[in-house]
C-alpha cells in the first residue's frame, strides 16, 4: 500500500500525454476525491510546462487555460473566488485574502503565447483530467521545455513506472 501512495504530496512531472491518459477510479464516498493512476502507481498532484494555448476568464470566478507541451494539451483552471467561497469562510482572513491575491497574480501572469510551469492537483471534470492550479510560473529560459521533457522521461523510467521486486 505504501508503493501506492508514495508520492502523495509530489508534483509529478508528466507529459500531457500521460496526464489525459491516468486511469481514474471513481470515489466511493463524495468526501472521497477521484483517484488518477498509472501501472499501479497512484497521482495526486502534477507538474507540467508548455505554452499557454487558450485563456477563459470569469471574473471573480475562475481562470480556465490550457497548456500544450507538445504532446497534447492540458486543461488548467485557478480558482479566483477564494473570497466569496464558503470552503474558505472557515480559514482566517488574512490567509484567504494572501491565497485570493495570490491566485489574482497568477492570473495575471497566463497569457497566450507565453510558456509557463503549471503545479497543481490532478482534478476531474466531466470525466476529463484537468489540473487544480495551485501556482503558475512564467519561465523565461529557452532550454525549460526541453528540461522538463527530459525530466519527464527520467522520473518514468527510473521513478514512476518501476516494479517492486
């Protein structure tokens, strides 16, 4: 059970390939999240950079983009309504609004055309994988994509796909 859970709290860096091809397992309670598994090995949260291919804003809602990194595109939605959202009534003030100007920040950093790292949980909706964002970075360094392909291929082969003996 342990192998099943061990990388609970890691942002797994997976291609968006990988990402729309998780086996879901549906919940058994409503308090249950969606659980996302590849070869036995089970994904709560995710990590992936490519370039910002569409933008939806609902202002004071949520911002709902996608990111394309070369192997298929990925939807991304940052929640922006941490300030009228009952989940949050129960956090003090001052920690809801540093989330809620937080996220605002983000938003305002995806932009069309521009590549970014995109961490978050890995979320259903209406059946389709998509990433919860909890932060987003604007990567300025040309080699990132490349990096993180590579990282990808790595964490795969030596990490993510391994059989216990």
């Amino acid at each position: 059970m342990e192998r099943l859970h061990r990388l609970y709290n890691t942002h797994v860096k997976l291609f968006a390939f990988d990402l729309l091809s998780l086996s879901q397992t549906p919940s058994h309670s409503p308090s249950d999240p969606i659980s996302f598994s590849r070869r036995g090995t089970f994904f709560f949260r995710a990590e992936t950079v490519g370039t910002i291919t569409s933008r939806e804003l609902k202002p004071n809602k949520f911002l709902k983009f996608t990111v394309d990194d070369g192997t298929g595109c990925i939807v991304c939605v940052l929640w922006l309504n941490h300030l009228v959202s009952p989940y949050f009534s129960r956090c003090s003030p001052p920690s809801v609004r540093l989330i809620a100007q937080m996220a605002s920040h983000f938003a305002a950093e995806v932009r069309l055309g521009v590549v970014a790292r995109v961490r978050g949980r890995i979320t259903s909706y209406r059946g389709a994988v998509q990433i919860t964002v909890s932060d987003v970075v604007v990567e300025r360094d040309p080699n990132v994509e490349t990096l993180h392909w590579l990282e990808c291929m790595s964490l795969a082969s030596k990490c993510y796909d391994v059989r216990p003996s």
